[in-house]
C-alpha cells in the first residue's frame, strides 16, 4: 500500500465469518472511538486448504458484495485485499501507521487458529491494542461444563447491537473482489446455492417464522420437504450474515406473537419454535467441543479408535460414495444434491455419514474435506464433533447405523427426491425404485435402467457391512482404557442433560444429538 497521511485514532475491523453489521461488535466499538477501515483479506492459505471449494467462495462473494454496500451507506465500503493476514497487517501499518484492531472471536480450525495467534503476536510486537469480543455462545478460556447453559443464556438474552448509523471514512482504496476464476477455484458440480448476504438472510429468517416453518419438527427429515421446511439459516450462521443471538430474539418475538393464532396452529409454530431454539444451543454445544479440544480436528474424542480403521481404506469405494455411485438410491441422490446445492438436511447428512462410516468402513479423517467442501455451512466446530458422532468415535454417543433402503422408502416413498437426482431411475417402478438391483431383467430392459451398466450395483451388502462394522466397534468400547477415557470425554464434553449413551442403534428415530443441526 502506499504511504498515506497518518490517521489518527484508526480503527481497523477485520471481518472473517461474520459479514454483517448489525449485531456486530467489533464494527459497533469501533466506530464509537474513531473513523474505521472495514477489511476483508483474502487469504491464500485459506483457499488453498483442503476443506474449501469454489462453492464457499461464490457464497462468501455474494455476501461480501453485500456487506461492501451496507458499509458504504453508512460512509466507508469494504476494504478487499489479498494475502495472508499478517502480511497484509503490515502494509496497511506501513501505509497508514499505528491502528487498533478488531475481530471477533473465532473457533475454527488449526490453520486459522494458528493464524489469528500469529496476527495478535504481530500486534502485541508492534504495540497495537487487538481486542476481539465473543461472537457467540462459545466460552473461550477456562470454564466449567457445568454452567455452560446459563452462560450461554444469558450471553443470548443480552440485546443485539443495532448497525452503526455512521462510518467515519478513511481514503483507502476498497479493492476488487476476485472471481472464482481469479483464485483457480472450479465450480464443477455446482448448480444452485442459497443466495448470500445479511439481507437474504433476513429474508430467509423471516419466512421461516411466518410462513415456511409451521410443521419443522414433522417435516426436517425427509429431503422432500427439508428443503423448503428446514430453516436454511445454516449457511448464514456459517460465514456470520446473520449472528445466532439476533435469531434467539426473532424466536422469542414470534412466540409472543403465535399466542393470538388459533389453537391449531398456535401450537405448530410453538413447537417449531422451540425446536429451532434447542438447535441454537446445539451449534454452540459442538462448537464449544472443538473450542476445548483442538485436536479432534485430527484425531478421534477417544485416540484408540484412531487405528480401528487404519488399515482397510479402500479408495475406490471411497471414490464411488463421493461421486454418488454406490448403488444406493438414496444415498446417490443425496451426494448428488448435495454437489449441485451445497445443502442436505441432518438426517440426509448422517445417512451419508453412516454409509462412509460402516458401510464402507471409511476413517472420518479421511472423507471429512469431502464434505466440508461441499457444505456450504461448513463450520469446523460443528463439521468435525458431528462427524466422530456419526462414525462411533466419541464412546459416548450410540452406535446409529442407518439402513439406507429403510431410510429411502421412510423419508421418500414415491421416489420423487430419488429420481430428481438420479435421472437413470426416472422410469425405475415404485417397487423396485429403493432396491434396484432386485429388478428382472425384464423390467430393466422396460425402465431403461439397466443395474450394472445405466446405474451401478450396490458396492457393498449393507447387511454385513453394518454387522461387522458394529461388532468391532463395541469389541473396542469393551476395553476397561477405552471406556475410562469415555468418561473423561463426557465429563470434558458431554451435554449436562444426559447425552451420553453407550447403546447400540440402528435407524431409531433421532433425538437429542442426532437432530441436533438441522438449520
């Protein structure tokens, strides 16, 4: 940056995932004390990391581009620059000279973690103040498990902080925001996403609370109405255009207000409200998990599950679960919808999770950057404790395998999700829609779908595969070090409302932890 005339009392706000500005404390501080430089920095290391794709960026882009003009009318857009964070710091000082700096907190993974360490040890070298204030419900430092709810409450009930009025601006160049061309980012696969920016969100919010939302609870788990039922506030709460406290109040507001709705529906939308609500504190129960452990990011709750898989890695199948070829209807359609939209609801996304876990005995550590490139919700305090639930690791939780026939003919009977997203089963008959491969080869010939050629075979019994997958899994919970270090991960992370269960299940119906995310 060139040198520019000093400014005095420079306030630097430094947005990561939170692209907004209302309820936002960094921005609202910051202009009480001095004119402010909003920055996004575009970071190589971040998009070259495994866990992100184009998709990510085309969202991010849009809500930058948003955010950009909400900062402007208020006197100062935002600033883009690209590099990595501590680099680009020093430019901006040696341009402008001594700032203050702002940012939220952020639980995120070991690459960020390690960079937001290097940028505080560049401030603290340079003498400047880098204040970063809580975002959310997540209790950073040492604390006890067994309060975390009323902190989490009452940091919850505390009003959201309107937008400031006024920016006071600085003579900064904004920057352009690059194209996914312009950073080698493909969107191959990618159809449709959810629109991004604060105002999409509130949209998005707002007809959930009114209209979409009425049957939530009934309706969250069959991909045929998830997608419009589910909140689909997850992406918004992912990259901060909405912040999880300004949702807390809209939920108390509307459920003063669904009182005055006759009985019948009175009593839906209480429902749903309350279970958006639990899933609020749900995001911060696992996110709180990976802000006290860092190392799940890389290796299971309980360390020894670590080399129960190590040595049957089959890439291949790996391959054909991510490419949604496994001969299984509706786990194909479920990766198929997911590469075109970047969104499943939560029982799809353990469905696909159990397969990769038990059906194909895949390492999470090993398939978990597939997913995470493909949600556009991804959250690393969500992504990696979900993940270990879901594949048996956390010796606390039951073992819910998923039958995927069952769960295709529970969750889309007719096939319409089905044949949507797997257009080689589009004339397949009803009977035969959810087990292809028991199809005559009359009826093959007649459909057009021919198992083994037009649509593949199943690539593993999934009868057998759950078995031995189950029977090796509880051989290892039976061992005296692995249950003690089960009930050191309860005591460290374990919900204070009975999570723990050492239970087998297969396809009981969710509750608790297992429905816990669908936003």
């Amino acid at each position: 940056m060139p040198r520019s005339p000093r400014i005095l009392d420079l306030q630097v706000v430094w947005f990561k995932r939170d692209l907004r500005v209302r309820d936002h404390r960094p921005l609202v501080d910051a202009a009480e004390r001095g004119p402010v430089l909003p920055l996004y920095i575009v970071e190589p290391s971040l998009v070259a990391a495994p866990d992100f794709s184009a998709a990510h960026w085309r969202f991010i882009r849009e809500c930058l581009i948003a955010l950009r003009a909400a900062l402007a009318d208020r006197g100062q857009p935002l600033v883009v620059r690209q590099g990595e964070a501590v680099d680009t710091f020093q430019r901006l000082y040696d341009a402008t000279g001594p700032f203050t700096l702002w940012a939220h907190q952020e639980t995120g993974t070991r690459l960020t973690f390690d960079r937001d360490r290097a940028v505080r040890a560049w401030a603290d070298r340079h003498g400047l103040p880098f204040h970063e204030p809580r975002q959310q419900g997540v209790v950073r430092g040492p604390h006890n498990r067994d309060n975390w709810r009323s902190q989490w409450t009452d940091f919850m009930e505390t009003a959201p902080l309107p937008a400031p009025e006024a920016l006071r601006p600085v003579p900064v160049r904004p920057g352009p925001l690059p194209t996914c061309d312009d950073l080698d980012l493909s969107l191959d696969g990618v159809d449709t996403l959810q629109t991004g920016g604060e105002a999409a969100a509130h949209r998005t919010l707002r007809s959930f609370l009114h209209r979409r939302g009425r049957h939530y609870p009934s309706e969250m788990s069959s991909p045929q109405t998830a997608f419009r039922s589910c909140s689909r506030l997850s992406p918004h709460l992912a990259w901060g255009t909405l912040s999880l406290r300004s949702v807390y109040h809209r939920i108390q507001d509307r459920k003063a207000s669904v009182r005055a709705l006759p009985p019948d529906a009175a009593s839906d939308w209480r429902k749903s409200l309350s279970s958006l609500e639990s899933r609020l504190h749900w995001h911060d129960h696992f996110t709180q998990k990976l802000e006290d452990a860092p190392r799940i990011e890389h290796e299971s709750f309980i360390p020894a599950f670590d080399a129960l898989r190590a040595d049957d890695h089959d890439p291949a199948r790996e391959a054909a679960w991510a490419a949604g070829k496994t001969g299984y209807p509706l786990v194909d359609a479920c990766m198929r919808a997911l590469r075109a939209t970047g969104y499943l609801n939560f029982r799809m996304r353990a469905l696909l999770v159990s397969f990769a876990s038990y059906d194909l005995w895949l390492d999470w550590r090993q398939f978990h950057d597939v997913l995470a490139r493909r949600w556009i919700d991804y959250v690393p305090g969500i992504h990696f404790p979900q993940l270990q639930m879901q594949s048996g690791t956390t010796g606390i939780n039951a073992v819910r395998v998923y039958n995927p026939t069952k769960q295709a003919r529970e969750q889309d009977p007719e096939g319409a999700f089905i044949r949507r997203w797997l257009p080689a089963l589009g004339d397949v008959p009803v009977p035969y829609l959810h087990e292809p491969w028991l199809m005559p080869k009359n009826v093959q010939r007649e459909s057009g779908c021919r198992v083994g050629t037009d649509y593949p075979a199943p690539i593993v019994n999934h009868e057998a595969a759950a078995k031995r997958a189950k029977d090796r899994i509880f051989a290892l919970r039976k061992n005296p070090a692995v249950q003690a270090r089960a009930d050191e991960v309860l005591d460290q992370h374990g919900s204070r409302r009975g999570e723990r269960s050492r239970a087998s299940s297969s396809d009981s119906s969710p509750s608790g932890t297992q429905q816990a995310l669908d936003l």
